[in-house]
C-alpha cells in the first residue's frame, strides 16, 4: 500500500451555507465544488490548501452518519482521508493487518474518487478513509 498524501479533511457541520462563508471569509479560502452524494446522505463543499482539501459535510437526512456524528459529538472534525493508488488494494492489505472495515470495498464517493472506510475503534479513534480515482 502507497499513502501518497493527506488527500482531505472532512468536517462535520450543522450548515453548510454558514459554513461555506466562515472559510471563504474568516480563513480566505475558496469553495470550488459543492456536491451532494445521495447514498451517503450528505452534501459537500470543497476548499483547497495547498494540495490537501478541506471537505465540509452537512447531513441531508436525519439518519445521516453526519447527523449521527452532530449528535453524539457536535461540529468538527470527522475524517482524514488518504489518497492511495488502489482503494480496494489499501483496504485488503489494511484488513490482513486485523483492522476493522466499515467498507470491504472501494465504492463511490464526491469528487468521483473511490473511497472506503476503516472503522475508528481500529485506528485508535481516527475515522479513516481511502481514496483513489
């Protein structure tokens, strides 16, 4: 498995409009994608630092992961996403290592990328996600 880099950082957030303007007007960055992914019930907005991306992500129902993570934890930050060559490579080879999945394989997240994600009670609390094109 190839980590190449931090591909993002999703956070958790109650609008994402309010939120939309706090880091194009606080921060001084600019969102240059906003996609809603139905199977994950979840809208997203996109910034760029450098080479890694902020992705804020606002539930679209209230049996949302999203809205699940808002309850229980409030705002902030929810994942960190790594860019990988194969998604369904890194997870297989994360698996035989005994860590936990949530997804088996890759499936289709924002931005096109094929994601999928480790469980946090085997990364020591850390929601992790794979992504490859």
């Amino acid at each position: 498995m190839n980590i190449k880099r931090i591909e993002h950082i999703g956070i958790a957030v109650s609008n994402l409009e309010e939120s939309i303007k706090y880091w194009e007007e606080v921060m001084g960055l600019k969102c240059y994608n906003i996609e809603e992914v139905a199977d994950q019930k979840v809208k997203t907005a996109f910034f760029k630092v450098g080479e890694v991306k902020i992705e804020l992500l606002e539930a679209t129902s209230e049996d949302s992961p999203i809205a699940s993570f808002i309850e229980k934890k409030g705002q902030g930050v929810h994942h960190i996403a790594f860019a990988v060559d194969n998604t369904d490579e890194a997870l297989s080879n994360v698996e035989a290592k005994g860590v936990r999945l949530i997804d088996k394989q890759a499936r289709k997240g924002a931005e096109c990328l094929k994601i999928g994600f480790l469980h946090p009670k085997s990364t020591m609390g850390i929601l992790t996600e794979f992504c490859s094109e």
